[in-house]
C-alpha cells in the first residue's frame, strides 16, 4: 500500500515541506515499536514491522496537509503518540507513515471540572496545571509523566482513579475529541458524547484525534500506604472491601501476590519478605477510617507517605497497572502477562485465591496474581494483569482455560487485532471508519473486519 520507489517518497516529503520528518533508520524503527513487547507472541510478529517514514505536525494545519497527501498517495498512516501502548496499536503493519502527534503540546483551556488539550499533551502536565485552579484528572495511566492523552483516549481503557470513576468507555469520562478525517478533502470533525465511543480505545483505525476534552475531579491531598499480609485471601477481602467503603475517598486499591512484591525495587525493603500487599492512594481525610479497615483484616501498615510526600519522586501510580508488569519484567524478562476480569464479589475472591493456589510449584509460581480494583455500573469489581512465566503460547491459553471454568474472562494481550482486546463490540469504531476512513488508510490490519487484502 506504500509509494514505490526512492523518488516518489522524496516527491511525498517534498509535499510535507516545513512539518518535521524523521528519516534515520534507526529511529524510524524505534518509533514503529511499542510496549507490545510485554508479550513475546507480538514480540515474533511485529519485530520487523516498520514505517517508511516518521511524520512529526506540530499543529492542526500541518495534519490537515499530511492527511490530505496521505489519502492522495494511499499511504497508510499509523497514529503514535509516545508509544506506551500494549497491543501493537503503534505498529505500522503495511509501512507507510507513522504520525506521531507527541509534539502537538498545547493547552487549550481550563475551567471548573473540565479542559480541552492537543493530543500530545502528558497527563502529567494537565495534572498539574489543574491542580493549580484546585482540579484534578479523574484517572491517569501508570505511564501518566510519558504517555500523551491523545494516546490514553485512543489507546487506554483505565488507569488510577477508576475505582472511584470506571474505565474511559465509562459515559462521561471524555467529553469531546478533534478528529481529522481520511476523505478526499479531509475534514476537521467533532465529536460528543456517545458519537465519540468509536474513537475512544478505538486504536487510531478511523479518524486522526487532535484534541481530546476531558472532565476533571476536585483535587484530594492524596496519602500512599502499603499494606502488608500473610495470607492471599486476607488481602482480597480486606481490597474488596476497601473497594466497597463508599465513604473512604481512594484513588488506587493495587494487589499484588507474592513474589510479586519483591520486583518493586524501590519498595521492596518496605515490604516485610514473603508477604502479599496492596498499593493504596487515599484522600488523606479518609486515613482513620482505612486504618480501621487495616485493623480489622490483620493487615500490617508498612509502608507511608502524606501528600507532601507522596508528590516528590516516584508515586505508587507508578507501580500499579502494567507498570507492574514492566518492573517484573525487569527482574524477570521471562514473565509475560494475561488480561482477565474476575467474577464480582465472593465468587471473585475464591476464584482469585484458588487461581493462586493452582499455579504454585516448588521454584516458584508460574503465575502471580497482580489485581486492580475498580467501580463500574455502580458497583466494585476487580481485573488481573496476571504475570506468567512464559514457555509457549498453547501453555498460556491451558492456564487461561482453567480460570475460565472459575468464571474469569480474558481479553487477548497477545493480538494485535482490536476484536481481541477489551471492547465488547467494535461495530461503533467501524461505522466511524467507513465514514472517516473511506480508503481504509488508519491502521490497517489491526481489525480482521476491515484487513487490507
């Protein structure tokens, strides 16, 4: 589906002259990748996947010009914004360009409970700059100081604060995006409440998101504990239960089993040897009440920072989601991770702790429960990024088959194919890409509904 030829790309970035270009062949593959590489089934299938050019437009107008030429050549585009996505969202499959959005920076506007940025804007510095008027983002993602919110809309479903607000696809948690259309005349589209669910972790296959506006949440001093326990199943129920204390402000209820624990280099002295803990982020008016919570499940507070302190340096944010994932990683570059959500209430508990207790062997566990509370429809629920000492893929859907027979679902970790992933349905993201993406040029190949023959 690329140009051919070395005179026609250099006619093609002629037409792009005065918006930055990354040429270099060896960066040009460094920004092909992603965080895919968390699986090492996607690792084998995306490794010599690359661009033929990397496009760096600074604003608007310059999208405008790179889609206008792109839909003129059929040059396929993959959106990027800092590539911390997990499934090969920023991996071109068919060449053609990578449109990395990183440098569109600028902050359109703040105001009581909501802000509208560009696509390249960080969590991070949104944060910051709303807690300024005394707001805050609802949720970031663990990768909050790298990631764009471009990316996070398009690319994320969650991250901390979701167990107070749900996931992104949750009605209200994005209020409107800025999409550049693929059509002849490419056109500058926005898009409202439910007409933007098809763009929302929707992985860049319709339309190119510039701007993205979202709600913010009153700012809390937020407090960092650990908590310690010798048993599993004491440290599920004393999270499931933090998660239903509707009176205690959190922002993060993060399990981890151990050996979990002793990855978290950072704080890992903190963490008494051979304990399973929870990474917790309150509202610090709300601390009495959780120690209380502590008390009553035998659990050991060993590990605390007020706001003050818990805003200088590495938070506990940046242990939790697949930033756990990555620290495992780091000690182990082995271990894989599997996506699953567990049953509700006391049918997740056991299911979780017999899931624990089935996957341990005398060298150590081949699969480590990391669970992640969350609130959705009303209620509290949890999800695992489960870390798996790989060894073959038919392995990993063994393990999967015995955790379903408990009631637990998967989503796909290990496919690039967005049906696989955590959307119920992706009929929404196709309508969108039959209007905005007639040429079929946005991320091709990522959904078996619409692959490039």
């Amino acid at each position: 589906m690329a140009l051919d030829g070395t005179s026609t790309w250099s006619a093609f970035q002629a037409e792009l002259d005065g918006i930055p270009l990354v040429t270099d062949p060896a960066q040009v593959a460094r920004l092909s990748q992603d965080w895919s590489i968390f699986s090492p089934i996607l690792t084998a299938q995306l490794a010599q996947k690359r661009a033929d050019l990397v496009v760096c437009p600074t604003h608007l107008e310059q999208v405008l010009r790179v889609a206008k030429a792109c839909v003129q050549h059929r040059i396929p585009i993959t959106p990027r914004g800092t590539g911390t996505g997990n499934y090969g969202q920023a991996v071109p499959l068919y060449g053609g360009i990578v449109l990395d959005l990183s440098r569109m920076q600028r902050i359109c506007w703040i105001k009581p409970g909501s802000a509208r940025v560009e696509a390249g804007v960080k969590p991070l510095t949104l944060d910051r700059k709303a807690k300024e008027m005394g707001w805050e983002m609802r949720m970031i993602p663990s990768t909050f100081r790298t990631a764009t919110l471009g990316g996070f809309v398009t690319g994320g479903s969650g991250g901390i604060g979701g167990i107070q607000f749900s996931g992104l696809a949750a009605r209200g948690n994005v209020l409107a995006v800025q999409v550049v259309t693929l059509e002849d005349e490419p056109q500058v589209v926005e898009l409202r409440g439910d007409a933007l669910r098809g763009v929302n972790h929707g992985w860049g296959l319709n339309g190119i998101v510039t701007e993205v506006e979202l709600p913010l949440a009153p700012a809390y001093p937020w407090a960092e504990w650990i908590v310690s326990f010798a048993e599993f199943e004491n440290l599920m129920r004393f999270s499931q239960a933090l998660a239903e204390s509707d009176g205690i402000v959190k922002k993060l209820i993060s399990c981890h089993a151990w050996p979990i624990p002793s990855y978290f280099t950072a704080l890992k002295s903190s963490i008494p040897e051979g304990s399973h803990c929870v990474l917790v982020m309150v509202a610090e008016p709300s601390l009495e009440p959780l120690q209380e919570l502590v008390s009553a499940w035998g659990g050991q507070v060993c590990y605390r920072k007020t706001p003050q302190e818990a805003s200088k340096g590495l938070t506990l944010a940046e242990f939790a989601i697949n930033h756990t994932t990555l620290h495992a990683r780091a000690a182990n570059p082995n271990l894989t991770y599997l996506a699953a959500r567990f049953p509700r209430g006391e049918t997740g508990i056991q299911a979780a702790v017999q899931v624990h207790e089935q996957f341990q062997r005398p060298e150590g566990p081949e699969v480590m429960l990391h669970i992640e509370f969350f609130r959705s429809n009303g209620t509290a629920g949890c999800s695992s990024l489960e870390l798996v000492e790989f060894s073959t893929p038919e392995r990993l859907e063994e393990i999967k088959a015995y955790q379903r027979t408990l009631g637990i679902t998967f989503s796909n970790n290990h496919s690039h194919y967005i049906e696989d992933g955590m959307r119920a349905s992706v009929q929404d993201v196709l309508d969108l890409k039959r209007w905005m993406d007639p040429y079929g040029l946005m991320n091709p190949g990522k959904t078996r509904l619409a692959t490039p023959s």
